[in-house]
C-alpha cells in the first residue's frame, strides 16, 4: 500500500509541472519563456548527474560529454534529414551507447572512483579540443559543417513527428521541454523504488559487501551510467533547439564544473534538489551577467565553498532534516494547546 501511494504522487508531481508548464506558456512573456526553457533544460541535465551521482555513487566529472554528444549528434541529423524526429532518437542513442562502450572498460577493468572521474573529465576535454579544431570546410558530416569554435547555426528546431513543415513554437519547446523533465523525474523515481533501483542504492552504500552478496556491481553500475548518459543526451538535444546552435562549449571544463556545484548545492541523493538549485544558481546566473561589478565565477566558487564546508548535505536535505527534527515538537505543542482547550 505504501509503495502504491509513493507512486501515485510521483505521477501526481509529475503531472502538476506539466499543467504548471501549460499555464506559464501562456502567461508569461517570450523572453522569460526562453529564459526558464534554458533553466529546465540544465535542470534536465543536473537531475542526470544526480541520479548517477547522488544514488549510483559514481562521480562523473564528464557528464558534459554526454550532453555535448546528444547537441551535436541532433544538430548532424537534423540539418542531413530535416526532421527531428530521428534526430531526437539519435541525440539520445548515441550519447548512450558511447557511455555503454566506455562505461564499459570502466566499471569491467575495475577502476577506482578517483581515476572514473579523471578518465570522464579527460574525455570532455578531448571532445571539446577536437571539436575546436574542425573550422575548416572539410570537416563536415554530411551536410552539416562542424564549424570549429564557430560551432554549428541555423539547427532546425523540433517538428511534430514525421512532419518537417510543422515546426513547433517557442511555447510549445518550453512544454516539450518540461514535459521531458517531469517524464525523467518520474522514470527515475520509478527506477528507485525497483530492485534494481534498491540494489544500485546498496551497491553505493556498500560495494563490496553487496558483490560478496552475489550481485553483478559491474552491470549494475554500468545501466546507471548508461540511464544518466540518457538523460543527458536529451538534455543537449533540447538545449540546441532552444537556441538553434551549437558550439565545442557544451563540452567545456566549465560546464562540467556547474553541474557539479548544481548537484552539491541541491544535495546528493535526492532529485528534485539539484534541479531547484540548478534553476536558482542559473536564475542568479543571468541577474549577474547582466552587470560588471561582481564576477560570476567568483560568486559560484565562494557559493561552493560554503556548501562544502558548512552545508555539505545540500540544500534539500539539510531542510529535511531540520523539518523531522521540528516536527515531532510541532505535534507535541499541538496536541497540548488541543488538550488545554478541551473542558
């Protein structure tokens, strides 16, 4: 019964943000539209770390790769066959198949957590220097020139399905996009309350007892990889149709670094709170962009430090625990307030 009632207010939360995102594509101006299509869309992308992060317990401190392999991999279909409905499934298979691949000689040649990271970041880093390379006219795919750090404009945008003359609007990328993120919050809720989803969370908290208990942490720990890999490459699929263009800088330290601070900030081991702190950090991103007094990266390093060393659960978690402590004494004052009113 208690496991009916958790899934029923996944899909209940689920389906609050997509009529949310219905009646704010409605209300609200293009430009803040845009701006929080863009939030959703890094959300998407922070919700993929924490997942492989927060409850795989494997620390990727490439999952830009990911990202930048679903926004190219889109943008190459979509400019050679016109339509993004196969661009979509592509942007989502390839970056998933690559990660199967490296996750592969990762998890199966039994390399430590330390090196994982090293290994991911260095495969981001050799992405973007490549990428960064290919400005001449020969470097191209097909139709579609990759542009060197100039990237890759004019990206056809999504279409209804098989219809490349019917191309969505703005308003309908932004539920699209809210709708992916609420449709991957659900799925990955569901994945937890799973075995599977049960074992992986074991298999974090205990490796090694959990392999002598009989099960394949390989395999375990390489679905997990390949889910967020997933995620990713449908969060860069979205973030090329929000602004028609791609460029070597999704693959960028920087961007690795953020979804980073996004995941400590929001707290491991949830998944909702990477998320929230990942729209709030790029909300206050955007305000101090807009002046030249205070530098943005200054700001994120200090915001980092203090988490690290004064609020290392995160955000979400720290409020949950502060509320199961409160609670109890809440309920207390409650029922003695009731009992004194009572003749």
């Amino acid at each position: 019964m208690k496991l009916f009632s958790e899934k029923v207010r996944i899909v209940l939360s689920a389906l609050m943000l997509i009529l949310l995102a219905f009646w704010l594509a409605g209300a609200i101006e293009l430009y803040t539209l845009l701006s929080i299509t863009v939030f959703l869309v890094m959300g998407l992308l922070s919700l993929s770390l924490a997942f492989i992060w927060g409850y795989g317990g494997i620390l990727c401190f490439g999952q830009a790769a990911f990202f930048g392999l679903g926004a190219y991999t889109y943008a190459i279909c979509a400019i050679n066959w016109g339509d993004s409905t196969w661009a979509v499934v592509m942007a989502i298979l390839l970056p998933t198949l690559f990660s199967l691949l490296l996750g592969y000689v990762i998890f199966y040649g039994g390399v430590s957590d330390v090196y994982l990271g090293a290994i991911t970041l260095a495969v981001s880093l050799v992405l973007f220097n490549w990428l960064n390379s290919t400005s001449g006219s020969e470097y191209h795919i097909g139709e579609a020139l990759l542009g060197g750090f100039n990237g890759i404009p004019s990206v056809p945008t999504l279409n209804m399905p098989f219809q490349p003359d019917a191309i969505l609007s703005p308003e309908a990328i932004f539920m699209v996009t809210a709708g992916a993120l609420a449709l991957c919050y659900a799925l990955l809720k569901f994945v937890l309350l799973s075995r599977f989803g049960k074992t992986v969370v074991a298999i974090r908290e205990n490796e090694q007892r959990a392999g002598l208990l009989g099960y394949n942490v390989p395999a375990h720990k390489l679905v997990t990889f390949a889910i967020g890999a997933a995620i990713a490459g449908l969060a860069g699929c979205l973030y090329v149709n929000w602004g028609a263009f791609v460029s070597p800088g999704v693959f960028s330290i920087s961007q690795s670094a953020q979804i980073i601070i996004w995941v400590i900030v929001g707290g491991r081991g949830t998944l909702i709170g990477p998320v929230i702190s990942c729209v709030l950090l790029q909300w206050m991103v955007t305000r101090l962009g807009a002046q030249q007094t205070v530098d943005v990266n200054l700001v994120l390093g200090v915001i980092l430090a203090v988490f690290v060393l004064l609020i290392p659960g995160g955000i979400l978690p720290t409020l949950q625990r502060f509320w199961r402590r409160k609670r109890p004494k809440m309920l207390t004052a409650t029922r003695a307030s009731v009992s004194e009113v009572k003749p």
